[in-house]
C-alpha cells in the first residue's frame, strides 16, 4: 500500500516538474525572440510634430502617462512576486529615458513593432495598438514626449515571475510584437471628426479593444487575475441603454449613471480629458458594433 502511495506521489511531482518545464520552454520561445525590423521599413520622419496636439493624444487618447507616470519618468507598474516585477521606463530627455538616445528609427521601432531599440520585445507596452497611429499623430506625440522636462531615472528590464510565465506561455498576457502584422501602409493624417470610422480610430489607440474584447463584449481580459473584468460595451450591454450624456458623465466623473464608481483599472481620469466630439465620436462607433452577448469576444 505504501510502495503504490510513492510511485503515485513521485509520478505526480514528476508530472508537475514537466508541467512547470513545458511552461518555463514555451513563455522562454516569446520572452528571448527578438524583433528584426527590416530598416526600409522604418521610414518616419519625426521632426516638425506640434507639441501641444501631442500633449492631448499622449494624455487622453493613447494614455501614456497613465504607465509611465504623470511627469513620464518612469513608474513601478506591476510588483507582485507571482506576476512579476514590470517598470515603465523613463520616457524624458533625462539621464535614463528615452528621449535622451533614442533615434527616429528607436521610437518607431518601440511604438509601431514593440521592440527596444536592441530587439527584445517589449512587454505589457500596447504597441499593437500605436502601430495603427497616422504619421502625424506619431511625430507630435514623440514632439511632446522630447519637449517634457527631463527627469534622472533608469528602470531595470522586466523580471516575470511563475505565473507570469504561465500567462505569457497561454497568450493571457501578450508579447505586442508577436500581434503586429503591417500590411497596409500606415496613413500620413487620419482626419479628426464626429464619425464612426474616427471613433474606431480612438477607440483602438485608447486600447478599448485590449480591455472590452475584439468585438468590445467585455470579460476578463487583460491584466492579473485580482483585476476587475471589463464590461460590455456593445448595446447588448448596460452601454446600450445609456444616452450619450450619461456615456459622457461617466467617463469624466468614474460614476456610472446608477451612481456606482468605475475603478481605476478602467482609465477613466484619462479617457475622461477627450474632447465632446473624440467622445462622440467613440460613442457612435460603440453604437455600430453589432451587439453581443456579455463576455463572448
Ligand atoms: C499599459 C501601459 C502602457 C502604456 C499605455 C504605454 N506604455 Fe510604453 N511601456 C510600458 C511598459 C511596461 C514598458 C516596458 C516594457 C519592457 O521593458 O519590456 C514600456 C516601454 C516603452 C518604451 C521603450 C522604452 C525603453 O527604454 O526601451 C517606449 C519608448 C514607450 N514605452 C513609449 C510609450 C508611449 C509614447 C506611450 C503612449 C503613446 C506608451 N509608451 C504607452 C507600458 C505602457
Ligand atoms: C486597462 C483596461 C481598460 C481599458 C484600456 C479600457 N477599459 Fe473601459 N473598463 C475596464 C474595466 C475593468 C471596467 C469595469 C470597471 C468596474 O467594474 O469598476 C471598464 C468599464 C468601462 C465603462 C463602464 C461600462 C458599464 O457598463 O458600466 C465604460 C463606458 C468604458 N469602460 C469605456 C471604455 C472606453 C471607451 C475605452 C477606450 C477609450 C476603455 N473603456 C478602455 C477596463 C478598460
């Protein structure tokens, strides 16, 4: 009876070791590939950007403050043993940013294919998202970016713990570069206005998509297993029987019409500082999106 508990006790760590190792191979494969960006297809030219325009994309659209803190000195972003340890570097002209060595080449590179400018693949970083920005929207966020004062920081590489291989290793966390296919050419302006095809536009540098699913049907998404699910933001969602007012106050206020509060996971306090028509414009993009069931992409 003992001799059968050990051989079933030693199978069963035996069978964990290889659980854990297969894990360990497959997050290692996507966490040590490196990104090699063919250099004719670094083409961006980022002189001349309007620092002020940058000022409101970086800040209320594509949220780059909300990671790399509010002077974009660089923050702790995620510290939990199991997760890992992540740090938004320091983006200023400052000794430790960014915009101290960074070339042209260097932003596109980190922006448009999520990549350092030595090829790791950076992590948690949306570029996914930002490889769709018009060129010009791209030179005046970096316009913006060059133009802060500087800040002395260095952040170290990420350090990804057990279950955050784990979650890399099943694509529950994402490595950007690996999801970004260029095969049409990026736009030189994507014209501002009050209409769906703008609306999508925002909603995709703002990361709605990341959170609230594909198809925007909310579920739990993105982030550690402790943050709150997203919600349904097709009209098969509360969303769908909120006037554009209530949509409005929401986001400004991180009270929802039912007077509850919307936690900071959701990043309303910069999602809040779009202008009436980037938020219309997004509110009418939500609205054309076929509705879905809660959680169902
Ligand atoms: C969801 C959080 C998040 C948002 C939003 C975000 N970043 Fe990042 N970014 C990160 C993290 C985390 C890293 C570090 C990744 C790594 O080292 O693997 C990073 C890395 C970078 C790097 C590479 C820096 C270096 O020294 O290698 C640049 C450049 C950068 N981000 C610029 C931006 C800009 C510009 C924006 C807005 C357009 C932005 N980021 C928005 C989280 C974010
Ligand atoms: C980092 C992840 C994340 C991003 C990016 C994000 N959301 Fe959310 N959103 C959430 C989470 C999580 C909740 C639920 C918060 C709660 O339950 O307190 C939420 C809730 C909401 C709500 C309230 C919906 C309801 O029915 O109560 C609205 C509206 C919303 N988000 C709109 C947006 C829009 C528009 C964008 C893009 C500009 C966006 N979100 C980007 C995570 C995100």
């Amino acid at each position: 009876m003992l001799k059968w508990f050990l051989r079933a006790l030693i199978a069963l760590v035996l069978l964990v070791i290889l659980a854990a190792a297969v894990v360990y191979a497959m997050s290692q494969r996507r966490l040590t590939q490196r990104v090699t960006v063919p250099q004719e297809a670094l083409s961006v030219h980022l002189a001349g950007g309007d620092v002020r325009r940058g000022a409101h994309f970086a800040t209320a659209i594509a949220e780059c403050m909300n990671c790399h803190g509010s002077n974009a000195g660089g923050r702790l972003f995620v510290n939990d043993g199991a997760l890992g340890t992540y740090y938004a570097p320091n983006l200023t002209r400052g000794p430790g940013g960014a915009a101290a060595t960074f070339t042209d080449a260097d932003w596109e590179r980190a922006l448009r294919f999520g990549a350092a400018p030595d090829g790791r693949p950076l992590l948690i970083m949306p570029s996914r998202d930002f490889a769709e920005l018009s060129e010009r929207d791209f030179a005046d966020i970096v316009a913006y970016i060059r133009s802060l004062p500087p800040v002395t920081n260095t952040t170290p590489p990420p350090h990804v713990g057990p279950v955050g291989r784990f979650l890399f290793a099943i694509g529950q966390l994402r490595v950007g570069a690996e999801e970004i296919h260029r095969d049409a050419p990026v736009p030189s302006t994507v014209q501002a206005s009050v209409s769906v095809a703008y609306g999508r536009y925002l909603a995709r540098i703002g990361g709605c998509m990341d959170c609230h699913g594909a198809h925007l049907s909310g579920g739990h998404l993105e982030g550690a297993p402790s943050d709150p699910p997203a919600q349904n933001l097709t009209r098969g969602g509360d969303l769908g029987h909120w006037s554009f007012e209530q949509f409005t106050r929401t986001l400004r206020t991180g009270r929802r019409p039912d007077g509850s509060s919307l936690a900071s996971f959701m990043p309303w306090p910069q999602v809040g500082q779009m202008n009436d028509d980037e938020l219309r414009a997004i509110f009418l993009f939500l609205k054309s999106v076929p509705p879905r069931q809660s959680g169902t992409g």
